[in-house]
C-alpha cells in the first residue's frame, strides 16, 4: 500500500511569529518522524505542499483545485491520500474535495490539528496516524475525514470545536469509524452516483442570507445586489423565515423569476430541510427554491460552487441539489 500526503497548510504546520501563527513548519520532517515513531518506516509514503501553505481562512475555490490537482497529480503513485489542512474550513474543503474527487476511485482522509505539531500536547501525531490508519486499513472509500476518534465522510462534516481534540461532527450521518483497539466500522454507506471528469473549480458569486429575527428586507435585498449567480439562504428550522415581513416573499419571487436558484438550508446542525411544511416555509417560491435537505451548510455551498463551476444553472443545478453525487445526503 502506497499513501500519498499532501500538506495544504493550517494549524498542524504553523509556528510561532510576531503576527500570531503563520505556516513555516518543514512538514516533510515532521512526517518522516512521526512514520517512524508510528512504525511505518519501511511504507512508501509520498509527500507534495501546495504553495504556499495557508491558514485556511484563506482557501477559496483557487485552493481548492490547487488541491485537487494535486491529488490528481500524485493518483498513479499512491493507493490512497492523506490531506493535512487548516481546520477552519477543512469542512468545506472536504465538501469540495469530495465532489471534485467523486469518480477518483481512491481514498483521500482529510485531517488537521487544533495544535501545531511542534507543540507539547498537540493532537498533530495522532490525528495524522489516524488518516494514515484509515488509509492502510483498505477500508476507507471516497473522500473522508479523520479527527479526534473518529472517521466521518468528507462532506458530512462541520467544525464544532475551536479547542477540542473532537472538533468535528457529523449531525446527520453515522460516523464510518471510530478509532479504537480494534478500530470500529460502520456497515453505512450513502448511495452516490459520482461525476466522470468534472470541470474546474471557478470563483462563483453566491450570496449567503443569514437569517436573524428583525432582519429588515432592504438589508437581505442589499446582500443579493448585484443580482449572484446563486442564493444560499440560513433559515430557521426546516426551511422557515419570515413571510409576513413587507416585501420579503417579493423579494425571493424576483429573485428566482430571474433566474436566480435559491438554495435554502437550515440553521440547525441536525436538520432535514423540507419547505412548505409550515405557512413560513412558503416565503420562498416553490418552483425557484430548493430545500438543502440533510446536507451541512458547508457540503450545501461546496456544491453550489461545484455545480455553477460545471456551468449548471437555475432547474438544472436545484435538480442536482437533491441528487446524492458523493453521499452528501441521505437517501
Ligand atoms: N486557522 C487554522 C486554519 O484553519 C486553524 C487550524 O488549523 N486549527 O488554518
């Protein structure tokens, strides 16, 4: 078994400077170290960085193919990948990643620290021995996520923890494994139908609305001018929001008579987003709305990027919101 891993940046690899903490750790080093501590000395284990090395704060849809290119690049040299990022948006990364990647027939474990390696007491050595383990263990598929105990599907994820060494969850999906003496797995597996020879990842105008109890029309209206290509909303609940506030329902209605998707997601971690269901999900149009369903808001956005980048629009990408192309909802 050959394992490739490819340093993107974050916390993992920062050190200390006068502005806070930057990236600047020789990973290449540090991962040979830890191979050895790990007993993994006689593996073949490849190592690529993107450059340069981001917090990932910084990542947008540019990173994000740099990534997969890179994968893509290293594919015939390996068996299976490990991805150190930045935790700050590794969730998306791995959304992005997982669309990106979902015909790659390879696995690729996502995972970072809370820590910088260098640092007594991080979570670097065994967040980064559980990647590898999940990758050596041949279980593994698709594209995943490795931290704290536990291996969840790459765009099931979100970040819940700023200092936990569980920073991770999965609010709607079963974690695929947790790690232990023996490693536990789970029998899940969410159906995908994949997507051959994706375009690139492009830098997409869409606007996030964030609901938040008093929000005016004028305010959200000025968050979707100019007119975006597409339209994620944060809603309450299942899919609720304000539909007595003047102008708002108006709004979503010109929005999508111009051709605008309107994706709605809920703010709730654990949510199955189903429109209608109260006279307050009916502030969006029925035929120019999409419910994210079960999806995290992270794998909700990531897809949105994903499918305007294959130069889908209005039905034809709200068709996609609600078809499965990595495991991203449930069935
Ligand atoms: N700011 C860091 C990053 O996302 C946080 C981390 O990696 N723990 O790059």
């Amino acid at each position: 078994m050959r394992v490739h891993v490819t340093y993107a940046g974050g916390t993992i690899g920062m050190v200390e400077s006068e502005r806070g903490l930057v990236p600047g750790a020789d990973m290449r080093t540090w991962l040979s170290e830890v191979a050895a501590l790990a007993g993994l000395e006689g593996s073949s284990i490849g190592f690529s960085q993107i450059d340069p090395p981001i917090d990932s704060s910084n990542a947008g849809p540019d990173q994000w193919r740099a990534l997969v290119d890179d994968l893509v690049r290293h594919r015939d040299e390996a068996d299976g990948f490990v991805v150190l990022h930045g935790t700050d948006t590794m969730a998306y990364a791995s959304s992005a990643a997982s669309f990106a990647l979902a015909s790659f027939s390879k696995p690729v474990v996502f995972t970072g620290s809370q820590l910088p390696a260098r640092c007594a007491g991080s979570d670097a050595y065994s967040n980064t021995v559980g990647a590898l383990t999940a990758v050596f263990s041949g279980r593994a598929t698709g594209v995943s996520l490795f931290f704290g105990r536990h291996l969840f599907r790459g765009c099931r994820v979100t970040k819940r923890s700023t200092w936990d060494f569980e920073g991770f969850e999965s609010p709607c999906a079963a974690p695929l494994a947790c790690a232990g003496a023996p490693w536990e797995w789970s029998a899940a597996s969410e159906s995908a139908c994949g997507w051959p020879d994706p375009l690139a990842y492009r830098r997409c105008d869409i606007a996030v609305v964030d609901l938040v109890p008093g929000v005016s029309t004028a305010r959200i209206e000025s968050a979707v001018t100019p007119l975006p290509e597409a339209v994620l909303v944060r809603a309450y609940g299942i899919g609720n929001a304000p539909c007595d506030e003047p102008g708002f329902p108006e709004l979503f209605e010109g929005l999508a008579a111009r051709g605008v998707p309107i994706v709605v997601c809920s703010q709730c971690a654990q949510a199955s987003v189903a429109l209608g269901r109260y006279e307050a999900g009916t502030a969006f149009p029925p035929d120019g709305s999409v419910g994210a369903r079960d999806m995290t808001f992270e794998a909700a956005y990531a897809k949105t990027a994903f499918l305007l980048s294959q130069g889908l629009r209005g039905r034809d990408l709200m068709a996609w919101m609600g078809r499965s192309i990595a495991g991203e909802l449930s069935a």
